[in-house]
C-alpha cells in the first residue's frame, strides 16, 4: 500500500502540464517548480525580477502550507534563473522568507523557463 499523496491548493497556480503541484510521500513532500503565475489569473505577476521571485516565493508557501508544513520545513530549494547576475536578488528576497537555517540549494543558469519566465524554484521539505 502506498503512502503517496497528491498535494493541490487554489492558492498557487494550477499545474499547466503533466504533473501535480506537489506529491507527498510519507513525511516527504516534493515541490514542483514553481513560476511567478498569479493563481487568480495564471498569468505571469510582472517583468520584474524580484517582484517575479517574491512571487515564486509566495506560491511555493502555499503549496507548503497545503501539505501540512511551513517554509521552515524546506530542506532544498533549486533555483533556475535565465540570468544569473540575478543571483544576489534571489538571495535578497529569500532572506524575507526563510530564516537560519536555511535550506540547502542550488542555483542554475538555463536559456529559458515557460511562459518567458526569469526564474523557477522546485524543492523537497520533510515535515
């Protein structure tokens, strides 16, 4: 018998492929990447890098929360960024979420993210 389950809220984005918002398993939860989709709108917040991180951010709590845990849950965070001398804005806007100790993470430079986004952040919490 398995211990998985599908974790979904209304209050971050729909999935806008094949997967799910998050699944737990046991005591661990996986984190889908998450973009800066407004959940009302589904449309990308703004052109504006921080605004577009808080906003990855914010998502990533509520898919969080809707599993059972809080943002001091995350044990690692992955962090894509179409630019990487956004590095310093990442970790300007993730210090207004996480506090020490923070999650382990790794930041990736790629070409590009759906919908013309300039960052995505999947991650793992245990709770």
């Amino acid at each position: 018998m398995s211990n998985k389950s599908v974790i979904h809220t209304d209050k971050a984005p729909a999935a806008i492929g094949t997967y799910s918002q998050a699944v737990k398993a046991g005591d661990t939860i996986y984190l889908s990447g998450q973009i800066p989709l407004v959940p009302e709108t589904m449309e990308i917040i703004s052109d504006d890098f921080a605004e577009q991180t808080e906003q990855v951010f914010k998502n990533i709590s509520a898919v969080v929360e809707a599993a059972g845990g809080q943002l001091s849950d995350v044990v690692k965070l992955n962090i894509y960024l179409t630019d990487l001398s956004n590095f310093a804005t990442v970790n300007e806007v993730m210090g207004r979420f996480f506090k020490q100790p923070y999650p382990a993470r790794a930041a990736v430079g790629i070409k590009e993210l759906p919908k013309g986004s300039l960052v995505e952040i999947e991650g793992i919490v245990v709770v």
